[in-house]
C-alpha cells in the first residue's frame, strides 16, 4: 500500500512538472523554434519595407454578393501592405446576410464599424456549449453549436488562423466592418498570400479575382500555364468542391446527391447570403439574461451556476489554472470611453486591447488601438517600437505625416474616413484631426506593442537631460528647458488651432 502511495505521489509530481516546464517553455520568446521560424520568415518580406513613399489606400477591389458587399486591400497588390504582413477588408452585410462560413491562413481580427449581429467561431476540440434541449432529457438534443456571440458597434472580434468562422446580420441596418489579416504571422506556414478556404457557397467572383491580383504580382509558372482542361473548367469553389462526390457521401454518411450539393457548383451568391428564414441560433437573449440576473439577485441561482448559464462556457473559475484555448474571450468592446487608456477632455482619448486585457492575442500576437481626437487636436509625433501599424479611418478626416530612418517625410497628407494608412515599424508619425474629428482603428503587429511618444510629459525627449537636449539641438539650456516641459499633455494634445479652426 506504501509503494502504491509513492509511486502515485510520484506520477503526480511528474506531471506537475512537466506543466510547470511546458509553462515556462511557452512564455520563453525569442528562444523557442516558433520564434525562430518566425523571424526566417520575417526575413522574407524585409525588402519590401524599402519605403519611399506611403500612400492613403482604396480598397484595389469590389465583389458585390447577393446580401452585401466586400471590399479588398489585397497585400498582393501593393507594397506598404506587403511591408505589414497585413491585409484587409470592408464587408456591408445587409439586414439578415451572412456571411458565409470560412477559414484563413493567418490570425484575424474585425471592427465592427457600424450595426450588430452574430458572429461564430468553430474551435477545434472544443464542445458545443449552447445546446436546445428535447422534450425529455432522455432525447437527442435538438440543436447544438460552439459559442455564438452577439456583436455590436465598437466589437473587435478576434480569431487565430484556421478557426472557421462566420457572421450574421440580425439587425435592422447594414452591418459594417473591417477585417483585417496578419499574413506575416507565425501561424501562416504558407506564402504571403491572403488565402481564404471558405465552407460552403461557391465565392467564384470573389476567388478569380483573388487569384488574378496573385498572378499580377508574381509571374506564372510553367505549371500554371500548363493546367489541365478539366481544372481550367472549375477553378474555384470551397473546399468540398475538389472532392469527389462519392468519397464526401461517404464520410457524411449520406446519399451522393446531398453530397454534390455541398459543392454549390451552380451557386452564384458570392460571400453574403440572404437567409430566407429567421436564423434560428441557440444563444442567451437579452431578456432572459436580465431574468437570471434578477433570479440570482432574490437568491434563486447560487453563484457558480449563474455565472456558468450566463456567460455560456466563457465563464472559468479561479482556481489558480490558466484559461483553456476554448474559454478564452474572442470579444471586446474597444470604443466604451470609460476604458479609455489615454484621456483629455479637449483632446480626446486612445484605447488599446492587447494581451493583458484580451488573452487571446497573445496567441495570434497582434493588439488593436482606438483613436478618437476632437476637431483639430493631434496625437503627439511618436513611433512604434516593436510592431508595424495598419489603421484605418473609421469617421472624420485627418493631416498625417510619417518620416523614415534618413529623415525623409514619406508620407504627408489628408487620410480621409473608409482610407487606410499603413505606418512602418519605428517609422515617427504625428496625426492632427480634421474640422468634423479623426477617428480610427489600428492593428498593429505585436501582441504587446509600444508607442514611445516624442513629446509630451511622457515623452523621450522629457526623459532626457537638458544638456544633452542643448548640444544635440545646438539651442541654450533655456531653450531646452521649454522644449521638455512646456506640453504637460500626455499623447493627446489640445491645440490652438482647435480653437481658431483650421480646414483640410
């Protein structure tokens, strides 16, 4: 019995530290192999961050589908994006759309500009925690899914890549927003392309013109040009549409004929359906959320099982563990001014998410900004120390200058709502808003990235000693006394101008 006893306290004591080391292995950066893989692959796109000149970008395409529309900033198609790693796009999902299921090669993270619906994500592994229940509990469950979350204006939705996801219109006005993908992210084992495998629909318009933006930018091969007849005739499809019939009715255990229809060869609806029929998704309303609420208040839940009901398998105990992949949140609400990292009343304010208060990006490595300036303020010149920055204008207009490593200004100009501006890594940038207010939403590509301000009481030049100041600027020690202390703002600036008005 004593044996027994030590060799089970034994086996547990191996099993603890094999997660204690597996835990200090996962928070090594820079040393594991992932790490490495990375920066090889890093390497090579480094050449395309030879910036001369930046420019304020259009979507370089349009594909209208029957509910709705998407628009592209293809990475193939110009160089600042390839700089980035980062492409994206704008999809306007009309009054009951969806927008079909699909995966990507790389980590994802939207905005939701304008609207609500639902948006779900197909983890794999994870169980399906919103089931309907049959008339008896005995029965087969009548409908049962992963966690469908509600989405609302100001949401960034985070996915990592390869999660299957979709989204869905339940509201009375278009639902807006802006997706973008993080090619150069060590998740992508592929190329630097933007490859979407899409689950059902037939995107034919969307997936030619996709392919033809990576024909533009790379030259064909000869096995391209040598294609067979047969693949010419079917180019595109989603992801069954290469199988044959026969083996999917196999492995779905039904006839060949709903096999062929999982195929949508004749299926010409782009990305965005129109659902004939109400959605019918299992998910916790409103109102039945304020009635729990309320229940557990008069005493009827005990806490534990509230929180379970309520937060529909988000919810974990704290018990010391770490979050498991499937309970980590993929939501967050970046636009609620109470969050707000950075406030000035006469300025405006700056939000960020990054891994401390959205978990999982610290497994996709990205972080998202919120940036709101009032009429005429301006966001202090400052640079990004480990991440680039892709933002896009998500209403007003703004003056944006950036300046390179030789001291070039590589880009000065109006960056207006619905444009996006790429900002290098360590590339200064100073941003001053319009008469109708700047606002903007950025993805940048650390999962904790840095700003490191150039002025302000925050800033480097702050922190430095005014002697120092006086012979790099070859100006007296008064001169740069008032150079470190004389803007008390921190990032967000009122100005002047805000006062007199000033016009773009």
């Amino acid at each position: 019995m004593a044996a027994s006893s030590s060799f089970l306290c034994l086996a547990l004591g191996s099993v603890l530290l094999f997660h204690v080391c597996f835990a200090q292995i996962e928070q090594m950066p820079l040393r594991s192999g992932h790490d490495q893989q990375h920066r090889k692959q890093q390497q090579r796109w480094q050449t395309e961050c030879r910036l001369d000149r930046l420019n304020a970008l259009q979507p370089s395409r349009r594909v209208q589908s029957e509910a709705g529309v998407s628009e592209y900033w293809d990475l193939e198609s110009d160089n600042q994006l390839q700089c980035a790693g980062v492409s994206a796009v704008r999809h306007t999902i009309q009054n009951r759309g969806l927008l079909l299921p699909f995966f990507s090669n790389a980590p994802v993270i939207f905005y939701v500009i304008q609207g609500m619906g639902f948006h779900g994500a197909v983890i794999p592994g994870c169980p399906e925690t919103f089931e309907e229940s049959g008339f008896q509990q005995s029965q087969r469950s009548q409908e049962q899914h992963q966690k469908v979350r509600e989405i609302f204006e100001g949401d960034i939705v985070a996915a990592p890549a390869g999660v299957a996801q979709w989204v869905y219109n339940n509201g009375d006005s278009p639902l807006v927003l802006v997706s973008f993908t993080d090619v150069g992210n060590q998740a992508n084992q592929l190329d630097l392309n933007t490859r979407r495998f899409h689950i059902g629909g037939n995107p034919q318009k969307d997936q030619r013109s996709e392919q033809e933006m990576r024909q533009q930018s790379q030259s064909l091969s000869r096995r391209r040009r040598s294609e067979s007849a047969s693949e010419r005739r079917n180019p595109n499809g989603n992801i069954f549409s290469g199988f044959d019939v026969g083996l999917l009715a196999e492995s779905f255990k039904i006839d060949n004929e709903l096999a062929s229809r999982l195929q949508n060869q004749n299926d010409r609806r782009e990305r965005i359906v129109r659902v004939r029929e109400d959605l019918h998704i299992v998910s916790p309303g409103r109102i039945q959320e304020e009635e729990r609420r309320h229940e557990y208040r008069r005493g009827s839940y005990d806490e534990e099982e509230y929180r379970r009901r309520s937060y529909g398998g988000e919810y974990k105990m704290t018990n010391g563990l770490e979050e498991t992949f499937c309970t980590l949140r993929m939501r967050h609400n970046i636009d609620r001014p109470s969050q707000a990292d950075i406030f000035n009343p006469r300025g405006g304010r700056v939000t960020t998410v990054n891994n401390f208060n959205l978990p999982i990006l610290r497994f996709l490595r990205l972080t998202a900004e919120r940036g709101v300036l009032y009429k005429n303020a301006m966001m202090a010149p400052h640079f990004n120390l480990n991440s680039h920055s892709v933002f896009y204008v998500t209403r007003g207009s703004g003056r944006c200058q950036i300046v390179d490593d030789f001291g070039r200004n590589v880009f000065d100009g109006e960056v207006q709502e619905g444009q996006l501006l790429v900002v290098p890594q360590n590339y200064a940038v100073v941003k001053q808003a319009g008469n109708r207010g700047f606002e903007w939403i950025a993805i940048k590509t650390n999962d904790n990235a840095m700003r490191n301000p150039l002025a302000g009481r925050i800033s480097a030049i702050r922190a430095m000693p005014e002697d120092v100041l006086s012979n790099a600027f070859s100006i007296s020690r008064e001169q740069a006394r008032n150079l470190k202390n004389n803007r008390e703002e921190v990032t967000v600036f009122s100005t002047q101008s805000s006062q007199q008005g000033r016009k773009y």
